[in-house]
C-alpha cells in the first residue's frame, strides 16, 4: 500500500475528483430515473434496485433488502482497516415527488462511493453505501440501526441539497404520531344526537394546539394534517384520523412538548365522547451530533469548490429540518452537510424545489457533493493516526 502522506492525498484528491467528473453522466442518469420515478416510503422497490446496480458494475458488493428492510441498500468495496459509510436517501414526498431531492442524495452518495472505491487499497479504506428508505417519516435509517447497519464506522456522510449551502445541520428531535378518533355515526338531520361526532375532536384538538403554541418554547413545532375526516356531510364521522409530528431541539425537551401535545389531544376526546388513539409511526428522530474534525474538513472543502456556506439566515433554515441520520450520528461520527442548488426563491418540499432537482444547477450540487465527500473522507481517515 502506498504510503498516505500528504503528498500522496495531495495527488489523491485530483484523482478523485477526476473519477466523479469521468462519471458524471451515469451519476446524473441515475438521479433524473429516481425523480421520474418517485417512490414514497417503504416502496423504493426500483430506486433501491438502481442505486445497488450502479455500485455492483463498480465493483461493490450490493444487495437489496439488507437489514432486513427490502428497499435498504448494503454495497461495500475494498478491505481497508478505516470503514467510510456514504448514506443514500431515495423516498419521495406523497403528492410532491422529490421536492426534496433525495434523488441527488442517492446520486452523490453513490459518485462519492465510485471515487473512493478507486483508492480504497492505497488509503487503506473499506468503502461502504447504505441506501436508507422511509427518511420522510418512517426512520428507516433507526430500523437499520437496530439491525446492526452502521456499526463500526469510522466515519459516516451524506449531503441534502436546500436553497443554499449549510455546512453545519442542526436539525430538530420530531416524534411522527397517528392519531384517530372513533365515535358514533348517524344521520346529521334527522338524528344528531344519536351521533358523536368524530370530526368534533380533531377540531377541538387543533383549536386547543394552536392556543398551545402561543406557550411553547421558540424552538419547538407542532403541526399535522387530518387525513380522514368522514364520507358524507349528512354522516356524523364515525372516525377521523390524522398524522402529526412533533418537534424540538432535543429529546429530553421533546418529550415534555409532547406530553402537553397529547393534551390536546385528549381534550378533543374528552369534550366530543370520542375515544382516542395515538400510534407512533416510528421511533423518535434524534438530534444531530455532528463531528467536529469531519465538518472542519468538510467545510474547507467547500470553499476550494466554490461552496462557503451561506449567511442567510432565512434560506440556510432547512438546516434545522429533523432527519434520522441524526440517529447514525449518536452511534457514529457523522456529517450531513447541504448543498445549494438555484431554485428561484423555492424552498424544500415545495413543487417547484422538486422541479430544481433535475437540470444543471442539481447537477452540479451533485458533482460538487460527491467530490466533497470523498475529499473529506480522503481528510479525515486518508491518513495516519485518522
């Protein structure tokens, strides 16, 4: 094995970035057939399937369905003692697409991977992908932890593409709940009050939540939609149901947000007669932890591509979206940087974000993220004493 000084990094990085660039047309064929195919969580059936076939015809081991999830991704290349985990997103948004770009997130995590597997002997490197499904409420990334994904790493990345680039995530705890209610149905004319209404509770709930927000600390969200709320204006609702997601900076606060949350809840229960039911749909999504030395790395890379992070406060916001690769970097040294792409004044999860994520300026956030990754893996563990 070549030895890893700082010359030989020196010539390392042009070469990785060489690789990205040589391959940058498959990287963006694979993230224009993700967009055009979005698939919502726990159904990437084909964006798992892509993303395992780009890395197994460059030499990686892939396979579908690892950890026990049959749309995660497991590919691995070379034996080297340093482990590197890129981390692949690929769920869409129900209604909105890829309104938040995990296409590019699949594609960079990949490019990085391909760059990487190209030194992995010299630097001493084993180089691994995860393809995580369900990031968009679901944690796919905490189901895989609990079967072993993730352990060991020395080092685990990934990228988000936001209106601009952020170096640094920050993003918030967020438990996501099921709530339903079952009352009594009958005919809102002729038979009211043989009826409990359902739809009654989620409107006192709503009311008392937003009266609620008025006292919550200033880094907290509560917010949710009702998904079901009857069949027929003359059918008092038998059952209404809604998901909600709760949010603040850490666990320990969240959990005393959401005991005053269900409240509300509970008082739409208590005041309509309905009986009420809450059914997390995952576990909670942690803060993130981010390691200082990788996001040092990062961030210095980022200026030699042309990528500081910005200084405005309102577009640099999606920073503080929840994510459950905060969960990896509780277990992990990790880094979740974003990257910026031009999208006329759209923010994430809105049509016309998902309508940037395709086209030049996506294209290249995702050459500028790949080539960043694999320089900051190359920083960190690229040499002796990593």
């Amino acid at each position: 094995m070549a030895d890893p000084s700082q010359a030989g990094v020196g010539r390392a990085r042009a070469h990785l970035a060489g690789v990205v660039d040589g391959e940058l047309d498959s990287l963006v064929a694979l993230s224009e057939t993700i967009h055009a195919h979005p698939e919502t969580a726990w159904e990437e059936h084909r964006a798992a399937a892509w993303v395992a076939d780009a890395l197994a015809t460059a030499g990686f081991e892939a396979r579908t369905g690892a950890f026990g999830l049959e749309t995660s991704v497991h590919a691995t290349v070379g034996s080297g003692s340093r482990r590197v985990g890129l981390v692949a997103e690929y769920d869409a948004l129900p209604g909105l697409g890829h309104a938040c770009g995990h296409n590019l997130i699949a594609a960079t995590a990949v490019g990085a991977a391909r760059a990487l597997a190209s030194v992995a002997d010299e630097f001493d490197l084993t180089v691994e992908v995860y393809g995580t499904p369900a990031e968009e409420g679901g944690g796919g990334k905490i189901r895989m932890l609990e079967q072993g994904a993730f352990a060991g790493l020395d080092l685990a990345m990934m990228t988000h593409p936001g209106p601009v680039d952020v170096a640094r995530a920050r993003p918030f705890a967020v438990t996501h709940s099921h709530v339903a209610y079952d009352g009594v149905s009958a005919h809102a004319g002729a038979y009211p009050d043989r009826g409990v209404n359902a739809n009654d509770a989620f409107v006192v709930a709503q009311v008392a939540i937003g009266l609620l927000r008025q006292q919550l600390p200033e880094d907290t969200r509560v917010h949710g939609i009702q998904t079901l709320g009857g069949s027929a204006p003359n059918a008092i609702p038998a059952r209404t149901e809604g998901r909600w997601y709760v949010r603040a900076a850490s666990l320990t606060e969240l959990e005393a947000v959401e005991r005053r949350v269900a409240n509300c809840f509970e008082a739409g229960a208590l005041a309509s007669g309905t009986t009420l039911t809450i059914t997390p749909e995952s576990e909670p999504y942690d803060a993130f932890r981010t390691d200082e030395a990788a996001l040092a790395a990062w961030e210095r890379n980022a200026v030699l591509l042309g990528r500081p992070s910005s200084t405005d406060e309102s577009a640099s916001r999606m920073a503080r979206a929840s994510t459950d690769m905060g969960n990896v970097s509780q277990v992990v040294r990790a880094i979740h940087p974003y990257v910026g792409i031009e999208t006329r004044g759209a923010s994430n999860h809105q049509p016309e974000f998902a309508a940037a994520c395709v086209g030049a300026s996506a294209n290249a956030a995702l050459r500028d993220g790949a080539v960043g990754l694999a320089w900051t893996a190359l920083d960190v563990l690229g040499r002796p004493g990593a």
